[in-house]
C-alpha cells in the first residue's frame, strides 16, 4: 500500500518524539537522525512525479503556457523572479529559446507549497532537456531568488547557482560587491477580508497596515508560527503574518 507524504509527516512527528523520550533518558544524540529524517522528506518532495508537457505559448521569464494533459494552463515558475532587473528581456529571450528548442518539457508540483497563484497560475518547477530552468535562469545572472516561503525541494540548487552567478559577477550580479544588487522578503498578512503582501529589503522594518476589524473583538496583533510578531524588527526572511483577536467583553 502506497503511503502519502502527509502520512509519512505525521508518522515522523511521533517516532521522532519517541525517539526524543528515549533520548532523554538514555542520553543519546539524535541530531544525526533528525537530520537525515529531513533530508529523506526532502527527497520524497524530489521523486513526485515529473509530468511530460508541450509549450503553447511564451509568456516572459517567469511564466509560459504548457499543454498538460491536452489542456493548455498557465505556468508561474517557483522560487524566481525575472522582471525587477534590468535584465527583463534577456531573461524572456533566455526562457524562450530554452522552451522553444527543447526536446524535452517536464513540469513537478511542489509537494511543499500551495499549487497556485492568486490568480490562478499553476506553480511548478520546469525542467528543459533535463537542467531545472529555474537554476539555468540563475546561474546565467537573469533571475533573483524570491517568493519562498517554505522549504523548497530544490532551493539548494538555487542558492548554489546563486553563489556561482555572484562569483562571476554575471548581469544582475555584475556589481554584487558593490551593493547594487539588493535582497527582498515578502511579508503576507493572511488576512481573511483583506489578504495582501508587501516587498521589504532586507533589514528594513515591515510596513505596519490598518489594525483589521471583526465584529465583537479586538484586534490583539500580527501573528507568525503562533507567537505575536514585533513589527519593529528587521526583516530577513519571508513571513506569514495571520491577525489575532480577543473577543471584546
């Protein structure tokens, strides 16, 4: 019987928590352990099935439409951005001779992350001939990391490619060491009446919004991984910030 990656989480959440007891009594390290249990998570994320498409249509350096299963959708690659740089339309060159003279299209969902984009974009990782696209677009200086608010499967290879790109001083990361190349996180307030997100440059303070309102309550303050967030503080990761209230007595 085939066993989902869900099943796997949860059956790994309670052996390590055994395994942690057991730990604690007989003083073993585990750190080794927990380490690999993350690792083989992350290689069931890279082993979810690649699924064959045929391009229908260029669109820029970001997305493309793909032919899936007879059905033409529209396609945001994860984990880049191509559009804020200068070089905008050499990424969309880039992408479309990739695509265009490609023998091979493969398209994988990101077991990690939602599947689509607000407006209604499918996203995935693209593979041309078998290199990732998302690596090439980085290795070539084309693209910026960016939209990652998970453990991604393949963000090691995007940081690698990054580090090559940085180190060859390559179109966006031809002055890196001059600082004109800047880093920015995206901040969600997962508000359900009124959901938005705002780009901060690292080691800027998040923009603070209007207090959200819910009849019969007061609006306590931004929530991230259940704990109340300081809007004071720098910014250097994405985040998720969900609004927290207490009912008004």
């Amino acid at each position: 019987m085939k066993i989902s990656n869900s099943l796997k989480i949860v059956i790994g959440f309670f052996t390590i928590l055994l395994i942690g007891l057991i730990a604690s009594v007989y003083h073993i390290d585990i750190n080794g352990f927990i380490y690999k249990f993350n690792d083989k998570l992350n290689s069931d994320n890279r082993n979810s099935k690649k699924i064959n498409v045929q391009l229908s249509k260029c669109i820029d350096g970001n997305t493309a439409q793909f032919k899936e299963s007879g059905k033409v959708y529209n396609y945001r690659f994860l984990g880049i951005n191509t559009q804020g740089s200068n070089y905008r339309k050499q990424a969309d060159s880039f992408v479309c001779n990739k695509l265009s003279n490609a023998k091979k299209i493969y398209i994988q969902y990101e077991t990690q992350s939602v599947h689509k984009t607000k407006d209604n974009y499918k996203l995935v990782w693209v593979f041309v001939d078998g290199k990732l696209l998302q690596e090439q677009l980085i290795l070539n200086g084309l693209a910026k990391i960016q939209f990652v608010y998970t453990k991604l499967s393949y963000l090691d290879n995007l940081y690698n490619a990054l580090d090559s790109a940085k180190k060859r001083k390559i179109n966006i990361y031809k002055n890196y060491n001059n600082k004109v190349y800047d880093e920015y996180y995206t901040v969600i307030y997962d508000n359900p009446d009124n959901k938005f997100e705002v780009n901060i440059k690292k080691g800027d303070i998040a923009t603070i919004p209007a207090n959200p309102q819910r009849d019969g309550y007061i609006f306590v303050g931004w929530m991230s991984d259940n704990e109340l967030y300081d809007l004071s503080k720098p910014i250097y990761s994405n985040l998720i910030l969900t609004p927290k209230f207490a009912k008004n007595t």
